[in-house]
C-alpha cells in the first residue's frame, strides 16, 4: 500500500463474520496484549467485555429468527470518531486525531483523571485498575501500520475478508453500493455513517444494530462540545458541594459550642 495521506476507514461487514476470532486474537498479537483467564457464562464471548487487555472483542449474539436460534457476531474496538469526545474531554491532550484517521493516545501525558471514559459514547477505554501505575488503553487502529502504509492487522487476518479497508469516502460509497444492490440483504443503516458525528469504523448488518448490541440513540452530531459542557461543570460541582458541607460543618459546631457552654454561664458572656 502507498503512504496514507487521507482519512482512513474501515467496514465491518457482519452478514460475512465467522466468528472466527482471528481478528481478536492477531490483536493482542500486534499490540502484546497479556491473556487471563475466563470461565464459560453460558456465552462464548470471551473475554466476557472488553478490558485493558483487551483492543478488540468478537461478541457472540443470540438471536431467534423463523423460530430458530441463530449466532450472530459482531467486532467491537474503539470506533475512532472523526471528532472525538475523549480528546475534547481530556484537560492534558493525551488523545489525538491524526489525519489519518486513528484516534492516538499518549500515556506519558495521563493523570488518571478517566474523563475520557465518561465522555466516550461507546465505552470503549478502559484503565488498567490493577496495575501499581495504571493507564487508560484501547485500540490504536493500528496507527504505526498505517503511517507505514500499511493495512491494521485485524484487517489483514480477517479469513472471510469480513472487514475492508481504505479512505474513508471510498469505504462509505461500498457500504451504500452493497445497501444499494442487495436490500434483502442488509438493513438499511451504516451503523458509524452518522453516529456521534461519524466514525472511522463503520457496520453493515443483516439483523437490526440494536438486536445486536450495539449502543443506540447516539447523537447523529460530533459530541465533543457537548461532552466538554458537561464536563467542565465538575470541578464547579464539586466545589460547591465543598462549600455546602463546610457551612453544614460550621453550623453544627457552632451549636456545639453553644451547648457546651453551662446555662448557668451564658448570661455571664458579653
């Protein structure tokens, strides 16, 4: 592949997923990811949901159709919106969105403040809570591949060709053609087309997104001046709540005081 100079995208086509977790598993391979153990839940989704650990999940979705149950799956990794709220919501920049396309995150720079989970649509970073010096982690869309011209490695493992990738636009217009020539086929939503402004990573689906776990009512709009309007008014919260408990403080001990004083007493003062 020739050196990326536009807006990356990828296309999970989940009508041809296996279920194979090859993606999965080369994940944790590029980005040495440590495994643990799991115990079986009644679903082989394993791990059960993502974790520091983990960039990349392959869900195992139960469904009925015509009476029957079906397996469906779906790959789960951090969507890399094109105006993404983690970056706007942390105060140090320790997320970037490259040109690219990858949503890029610098440890050095974290202080652990984890607005950036709260502010992610998806849920997607998670922090290392067992770790003596913990960090935030999550999938880096392979961004050292890229900028070397080269596929994520997720993509390239993928046996079905199950995912595709490329510029971005180029990306959409096949998600559209596919919707286009086979409506039988698809539902008619790109899921990542338009949610929380857009995203690098995009759906097509068979079963309708929400039957398969996928989060809904994510705004159509970027999300980042939202999320900063909100989380702005904390540090303010928190510092009125300061001062409530103090005046709550102060008013109780001084009643205390009072009291403590004899009745006989009292008068004697002044």
């Amino acid at each position: 592949m020739a050196t990326i100079t536009k807006p990356q995208g990828a296309l999970v086509d989940l009508t041809k997923c296996i279920g194979c977790r090859g993606c999965q598993v080369t994940c944790k391979s590029w980005n040495q990811r440590s495994t643990k153990k799991t115990q079986m839940t009644g679903n082989f989704t394993s791990p059960g949901d993502m974790n520091s650990e983990t960039y990349t999940l392959v869900k195992f979705i139960e469904n009925d159709k015509d009476a029957d149950v079906t397996w469906d799956f779906i790959k789960v990794q951090c969507m890399h919106c094109k105006n993404p709220a983690c970056a706007s919501a942390c105060p140090v920049g320790a997320f970037t969105k490259t040109p690219a396309g990858p949503v890029t995150y610098e440890p050095e720079k974290c202080i652990g403040c984890r607005y950036c989970m709260m502010a992610c649509p998806f849920q997607i970073p998670k922090y290392e809570w067992d770790k003596k010096y913990p960090v935030v982690q999550k999938c880096t869309f392979c961004a050292e591949r890229i900028a070397d011209g080269m596929e994520p490695a997720c993509v390239k493992t993928c046996p079905p060709n199950a995912i595709i990738f490329g510029d971005h636009d180029k990306i959409l217009a096949e998600a559209e053609r596919r919707i286009k020539e086979h409506p039988e086929k698809y539902v008619n939503h790109i899921y990542g087309k338009e949610e929380a402004g857009g995203t690098a990573w995009m759906y097509l689906s068979s079963v309708p997104f929400d039957k398969m776990g996928f989060k809904a009512g994510i705004p159509k709009g970027p999300l980042p001046d939202l999320t900063w309007a909100s989380l702005s008014k904390i540090p303010y919260a928190v510092g009125g709540l300061a001062v409530i408990l103090s005046a709550i403080a102060f008013i109780r001990n001084r009643g205390n005081s009072d009291s403590a004083v004899p009745p006989d007493e009292k008068g004697k003062e002044g």
